[in-house]
C-alpha cells in the first residue's frame, strides 16, 4: 500500500500546478460553467481515473520506457511518431519553464521580490532533485504532497462552513461545459504520461495498477471540488482576476494567506519536478550519459525563458496541450494493445 501512496502523490503533484492551486485553472474549466461545472468535475476526475488505468496497463504489460515506444502501440509509422514525440518534449519543456516563471511571478507579485530570485531558487532545487532521478521525485512528493492535500481541505472547510454556498447564483459565462471538462482532462493526460511512464518500475502489480486510478481520481475530485466551493466566496468577477484563489484568501481570510502561501509555492514545485522528470525520461530513455548536462541545460534555460511572464506561457501552451490531447484520449480509450509483446 506504501508503493501505491507514493506513486499516487507523484501523479497528485503533478496535477496539482500554479493553475490549479490558483483557481485560474478552476474557474475557465469548470466554475465559468455554473452548476454544470460541478458535474463537469465529476466527469473530468471520472475520465482522469480511467485513463490513469488504461494508461499504467498498457506502460505496464508492453514493458514502456520512453513516450515514442508508448505511441509505437497506436502509430505504426515511425516519422509521425517521432515528430509527435518531439512535439510533446517542447510542450513537457514548456510547461517546467511555466513552473519556473509561476514561482518567479509570486515571489513578485506576493512577497514584492525581484522575479528572477524566485525563480533561480526553483531552478536549483529542481536540478538538485533531478539528480537523484525518480526516487527523489517519489520522496519529495511523499512529504510535499500530503501536506499539501491536508492544508487545501483544511482551508476549504474554513472557508465553505463560514458562509452557506449557492451555486445556483455563479454567473454564467461560457457553454458547452462537456467539452471543456473533456479538454481540462485532455491536457492534463498529455503532461501526465511521460510521468506515468517513468513510474513504471516502481509498479509491483496489475491489482495496484487499479488502486493507484481510483484513489487518483477521488483526490483530483474532491480537490477540485474543494476549489471551485471557495470562488464562490468572493463578489468580485473573477474572470478580472489572474490567481482568484489567492485574492480571495488575501481579502477574506487573510489568516491563512501564509498557509496558501505554502499551497501555491508547493504546488509549483511538485509540478515542476514530476514535468522536469518526465522530460529528461523521455529524452534520455535507457542512456544516461548526457543526463547531467541536460539537467544543467534545462534548468539554466528555464531562467531566461522564464522572462517572458507566467501569464502569457501559460496563455500560449495551454490551449494546445488540450487539443492535442483529445486524439490522445481517443486512442487510449480504444486501445485493445494491452498485452505484453
């Protein structure tokens, strides 16, 4: 069960970014929906446990050790898939150097510290982490990751029980709430599988395969959920606001703006370090020769693109992530090729 915990807290990390724990990621994909978002949290963590599933069966049983060998199982052409391949490294590269910005953006925007600071001390703790591979992810995250699960409850609770919630007055902005739980989903899978991939030798069996979907899934549900309850403590169009969850905190509950301090940083860090392993995992496969200078170069590299800002990285990467990932999605759900080769 220890195994199962801590490969679960890796994938929770992971899912966990500055987006989420903003609110940012909440309210566009699900909160901007109304009452329907509620049921589109349901139908994402559902999609999210299934997919977890399926995806750990195949890695598993096919024996999976880089993301080209899991396309292998859907592309038999093997231009398309190295070119796929290479699409997603740049998007798994993007998406750390938007860990390394977010954590720079709060630094300044939070703590008035010069971007660059925030952001070089992400950078050297990532490397230092990287360094000790896939075990050093498992523990970071099995120390980080309960603390921070624990901490969004708590502050949830506080939150939701000081005032009744009504969900039926969250203005409406947006339709076709389905699609967008579909594509929240979609993304999310796309950043995720290089990570599943490289927890494949930690795996001791089908049984626990299963375990890992289902307690992933409920965590993502009830967080989710936790989230989207506590936008609907402030007046204030969040649509205006860039970290909704933050402002609320700040203006409401201004007691546990240390807490969500925590909550935020966290959340970065364990992002960064789940994508940051996905990524060298998946260039590096079985050779390990370049791996130290790869850790130098994409942590040094991250300071400069970092520069660019937290919002419009994230603007420019996210949309992508998602529409790429629904043929992911597709492909993975239709999937016979769960037995071994």
């Amino acid at each position: 069960m220890k195994e199962i915990l801590s490969i679960v807290l890796v994938i929770i990390g992971a899912l966990i970014g500055a987006g989420f724990a903003s609110g940012q990621e909440i309210y566009s994909f699900f909160y901007a929906y109304g009452e329907k978002g509620i049921i589109g949290i349901i139908v994402t963590s559902t999609l999210t446990s299934v997919l977890i599933y399926k995806t750990l069966k195949m890695v598993c049983q096919n024996e999976i050790t880089t993301y080209n060998e899991f396309l292998g199982l859907f592309i038999k052409n093997k231009k398309i898939t190295q070119i796929i391949n290479i699409v997603l490294n740049i998007l798994l590269l993007i998406s750390f150097y938007i860990m390394i910005a977010g954590f720079g953006a709060y630094f300044e925007q939070e703590m008035k510290i010069n971007k660059i600071i925030g952001s070089l001390i992400l950078a050297i703790l990532c490397a230092i982490i990287f360094f000790t591979s896939v075990k050093g992810v498992l523990k970071v995250s099995s120390y980080i990751v309960p603390i921070l699960i624990i901490s969004i409850i708590l502050i949830g609770t506080i939150a939701i029980s000081t005032s009744p919630i009504n969900i039926t007055q969250i203005p409406v902005h947006k339709k076709m709430w389905l699609i967008s739980a579909i594509t929240y989903c979609s993304y999310n899978l796309i950043l995720l599988i290089p990570v599943l991939i490289s927890l494949r030798e930690h795996i001791k069996s089908e049984k626990s395969i299963k375990y890992i979907a289902i307690i992933t899934g409920i965590i993502m549900l009830i967080l989710s959920s936790i989230i989207f309850f506590i936008l609907t403590k402030t007046n204030v169009d969040i649509k205006t606001l860039e970290m909704p969850i933050v402002y609320i905190i700040r203006n409401y509950y201004p007691k546990l703006q240390p807490l969500y301090a925590f909550i935020i940083l966290s959340s970065i860090f364990t992002t960064a370090i789940s994508v940051g392993i996905g990524f060298l995992q998946n260039i590096m496969g079985e050779n390990k020769k370049s791996y130290t200078q790869f850790v130098l170069i994409m942590c040094i590299s991250s300071l400069l693109i970092s520069n660019f800002g937290f919002s419009k990285l994230v603007n420019f990467a996210y949309p992508f992530f998602g529409y790429l990932g629904i043929i992911q999605i597709l492909n993975i759900l239709y999937s016979k090729k769960c037995c071994k080769k």
